[in-house]
C-alpha cells in the first residue's frame, strides 16, 4: 500500500517559513494574566520602583535613610522574634503533630484538630490578640486570678506588649501552621521502616537518630523557615497589641506610610517595604527547595 | 509494636493533647468570660453581646465583610476555574506560570503588597468607585494560593481532557464543556476553594485597616479602643463562624491527593 504515503489531494500545509501557526489559544489565559498584572505585579513593581524614586527622580537616598537605628532595631527586633516564635512553634507544632499522626487517620480527633489548626493558623490578627489581653492581659482572667493569690506577672513591665509577649502571642499561629506542614511528612513514614529497624537489632534511639530524623530534617528546616517568614509578614496582632512605637519591621513600614501627623514618606516606605520582600522571598526560595526534597523522600 | 510502648504511646498522647488543648482553649474561653463580665461585681450578663447589634458601625462592618466574602469567592471561582480547564487543555506550557502566579502572594506580605495598592486604590475610590467592596479585587488575589491548590487537586481527579474532547465531538460548546461538564464533576472542590475564600477574607486586616477601609477586623479594632466586651464578644463569634466554615469543609470529601499537593507548595 504505497498510495497512502502521497495523498491524492494536497490539503494546506504548515507554511515553511514562518514558524508555528497563529493561535488564538493564548487570549484564554489573557484575564487571568491581567488580572494578576494589575491587582499583584503592579503593586509590587510600585513599591519596587518606589524604592528608588525621590521628590527630584531617581535616587538611592531612601535605601541610604534606611541606615538609621531605629530603623535597624526594628528589622533586628523582626528577626528576632520571627526565629523564636519559628523555632518555638515548629518544635511544639511537631509534638503536636506527631501526637496527632500516631492516632486514627480518619478518626474525629485528627478532623477537628486540622480545622481547628486550619482556623487558628490563618485566623490570627486582631482575633488573637484580643484573646490574649482577655487571658493574661491588665484585666484578663488569669492575670486577676493570679493577683488574688499575691501574684502580679507585670511587676516589672507590660511585658504582653513587648517582644517577649509577642512571641507568646505569635506562637498561637505558629504551632497551628507547623501541624498543617508538618503532618504530611509525618503520614510518609511507614510503620515498615520502624520494624526493619528492629529487625537489624536498633531500639528507639537508633530508628529517631538514623531513619525517621534524617527523612523529617528537610520537612522540620523546611516548616520553621515558612513559620518564619510568616511572623515576618505579619502585621495585624502586633498592630492590635501594640498602640505606640514601632518596635517591628511590619509596624515600621505602616506607620512611615500612614503617619497621623502628615510625615508620610512613600519612598523610605517602598524600601523598607522591599527589604522585607527581599528577606521574605529569599526564606520562601529556600523552603520551596526543601519541601521538594521532603516530597522526593517521603511518597 | 510491644504492649509497653503501645502504652508510652498513649500516655504520651493524651497528655499532649491536654496540654495543647489548654493552652489553645484557655484565650478563647477567656474571650467569652471576658465579654459576659457584668461591671464591677454585677452577674454576668449578655449585654456586650447584644450591644452588637445596636451598634450600626459594627453590624454595617460586618455586613459589608459578608458581601466581600461573597463577592471574592464568586469572582475567584469566574477567573480561576475557566483559566486552570483552558490552561490544561489548551495551553500546557503555561501551567507552570499560572501556578507561580498564584502561589506568589505567600511570599509578598501584605504590609508590602498594600504599599503598592495604596496609589491604585487612590485612583480607584476617585474614578471607579470609593465602596469598601472595590476591596475584593485585591482579596481575589489574596486568597489565589489557598484556591489554587484546591481547585488543582479537583482538576487532577479527573480525566478533564477526555471528557472535553468527547463533549466537543459531541457538537458542545467551550462554554458547555466547562459549565455543564467540568464543572458538575469537581463541585466539591469548588465549594471548599469558595470556603477558604470566605475564611481568609472575613479575616483580613492589614490591608482594610492601612487603605483605611472598616471591615469586621477593622471595626473589631476600632470598637474594642471604646467597648472591650463588645469587639471580644464579635471577635469570638466570628472565630467560631470560621471555624465551623472549616468543620464543614472537612466533610466534603478531601480527595487523598490533597496531603500531596500541599507538600508541593
């Protein structure tokens, strides 16, 4: 059947030159694509650009006013406390996961634990902070409680409004988030590996040190780096909580946009704003790495 | 598994989660003895809680963060659905860069994001519109990581290709392929991607708070500098509304590709 090779008729052919055929495919995408341009890339590119455009056009003077030291103390205050409420809240938020692993995987508890930490990891803001001022707050019930029995945990300060309490406050969020990230790593371990261990003559000390902690390291680093970036960004709790002052990142860059007494200054307020991103997205690049490392591992 | 450890195991449980339980508990039992304190050595009483509803700033507040909810999970089921069907199917080497989209508004916090819009948002209130809804275009993009995933795994779960292609030898459609055959088939990722939606927006702050627009969490805030009891008693009430939105959700079928995905992410 040789015919079949040379059709009869010669139908339209892919020009030569030319390259691919013209589609109209593209223009499906083309809402979506603007959409995000307008509403997500744009505002980023401005405060990108804002970064480095002064009353008299392009400068570098708002990264240069950056080098002050309360401007410098805010972001350190940032970091600080992003990395002890991360490491708080992913060693806590693991035992809580862990804990929640070893039971029914279909079981009521584990559904209302992952609601309640799905609610209470995004829930945070203003919410939490008035939770905690009615807890342990001038007036919260365990602060008078406490007060009857001769005890005044603010003998010294306010301590709920500072850094320290704000750690406290942040790990609420934190813990949640961590069993969320945490407990698919900790569903791919399989009962098998612990028995194999077993086998070979290794106790529990053996199968923690030499199995199970080597395959969660990348799921555990990764989880704490995203629980970080995540008291990095956040805004709302510590504007609930703290009135005055700017003692974090966050509150520092509210505040030089909206100054109440006509100070605004958008420029510094782009490059705080893009210092914060930068930081941000360098956390998010490292955790995308990990989580594809735990991904490979644990499936 | 020996008997003695089983038991480790179980005395290890339990007391985690007494103690989680407490200390996750406690501030939220506290919220509502905070807000039933009669003044002084008064009973308890439930005045805060139905001073909500005579207070006309709150009850507008928390009206105007229902109609955002609405509106944003409405207009981020009419964006995204249509574009993650056409890219599977039409343009593949875009899902890459859709996907990417979405998932950037994790990294760019929304203290930085809202210095950006606040330009956008000036041009807006004087050309558009000055409403607190012009606030779902940017929660649409806000909850884009959250709905992304979901829709992603619905998507994933069926086989969206050969039901297309067998709809349009059929004589359908784009238009019916998606509404009358995609669409039917992945109902329950769309209802959970419309819950989160609602979950997120009825608690977003910062940015409502800084484009000075008064929505639940901004009208929280601002009625709990004048009446504690009052703002503690909405603040508890719509932390449990969102946490039953996500009890509901847990019962819609999570398909088990899901644990997957948000390793992914």
């Amino acid at each position: 059947m040789t015919v079949a090779t040379k059709p009869l008729v010669e139908t339209a052919r892919r020009p030569l030159r030319g390259g691919r055929r013209f589609s109209l495919d593209w223009l499906g995408a083309v809402p979506f694509l603007a959409y995000v341009g307008l509403f997500l890339l744009l505002p980023t590119a401005i405060v990108v650009g804002g970064a480095f455009v002064g009353p008299k056009g392009l400068t570098l003077s708002n990264l240069t006013a950056m080098n002050k030291s309360y401007i410098i103390g805010a972001f350190v205050h940032s970091v600080v406390l992003s990395a002890a409420s991360a490491i708080i809240g992913a060693v806590l938020g693991a035992v809580l996961a862990y804990a929640v692993a070893t039971g029914n995987p279909k079981g009521v508890l584990r559904r209302l634990v992952t609601s309640a930490c799905g609610v209470l990891a995004q829930f945070g803001g203003v919410t939490l902070a008035f939770a905690f001022l009615a807890t342990i707050g001038l007036a919260g019930f365990i602060t008078l409680w406490l007060q009857q029995r001769g005890i005044n945990i603010y003998a010294n300060s306010f301590w709920l409004a500072e850094l320290s309490g704000l750690v406290l406050v942040y790990t609420y969020f934190q813990i949640p988030l961590m069993v969320l990230v945490f407990l698919p790593a900790l569903d791919g371990i399989r009962p098998q590996w612990r028995e194999a261990t077993e086998s070979l003559g290794g106790g529990t000390w053996h199968y923690w040190r030499y199995v199970a902690g080597p395959l969660l390291a990348p799921a555990f680093l990764g989880g704490t780096l995203l629980l970080f970036a995540n008291a990095f960004s956040a805004y709302a709790t510590a504007a609930a909580l703290i009135s005055q002052g700017s003692i974090i990142a966050s509150l520092l860059i509210a505040n030089t946009l909206t100054s109440e007494v006509g100070l605004a200054q958008p420029g510094l307020a782009s490059a705080l704003a893009l210092v914060m991103v930068v930081i941000v997205a360098v956390v998010m690049v490292l955790y995308t790495q990990l989580q594809r490392r735990t991904s490979k591992w644990l499936q | 598994m020996s008997r003695n450890r089983r038991l480790k195991l179980q005395v290890f449980r339990v007391v985690v989660f007494l103690v989680f339980g407490a200390f996750f508990l406690i501030p939220i039992g506290a919220m509502f003895e905070f807000s039933t304190r009669g003044n002084g050595d008064a009973p308890r009483t439930l005045v805060a809680w139905q001073t909500i509803f005579q207070t006309p700033d709150l009850v507008a507040a928390i009206l105007a963060s229902l109609a955002l909810a609405v509106i944003t999970s409405l207009g981020m089921l009419l964006l995204l659905v249509p574009t993650m069907i056409w890219v599977r199917l039409r343009l593949p080497s875009l899902s890459r860069i859709v996907e990417f989209l979405c998932l950037l508004p994790l990294t760019i916090p929304g203290i930085v994001l809202v210095a950006g819009l606040a330009p956008e948002y000036r041009w807006l209130s004087i050309n558009v519109s000055e409403s607190i809804l012009t606030l779902a275009f940017v929660y649409l993009v806000l909850v884009l990581p959250y709905t992304y995933r979901t829709l992603h795994t619905g998507l994933a779960a069926i086989d969206v290709k050969t039901l297309s292609e067998a709809a349009r030898s059929l004589g359908a459609g784009w238009a019916t392929v998606m509404g009358r055959i995609i669409v039917p088939n992945m109902w329950s990722a769309l209802l959970n991607a419309s819950l989160l939606s609602v979950a997120v927006v009825l608690g977003e702050f910062t940015i409502a708070n800084l484009l000075n627009y008064v929505n639940l969490q901004v009208s929280i805030f601002l009625v709990g500098k004048a009446n504690g009891a009052v703002s503690i008693a909405v603040a508890v009430a719509s932390l449990m509304f969102a946490f039953l939105l996500l009890v509901i959700l847990s019962f819609f079928g999570r398909p088990r590709a899901r644990v997957a995905r948000l390793e992914e992410a």
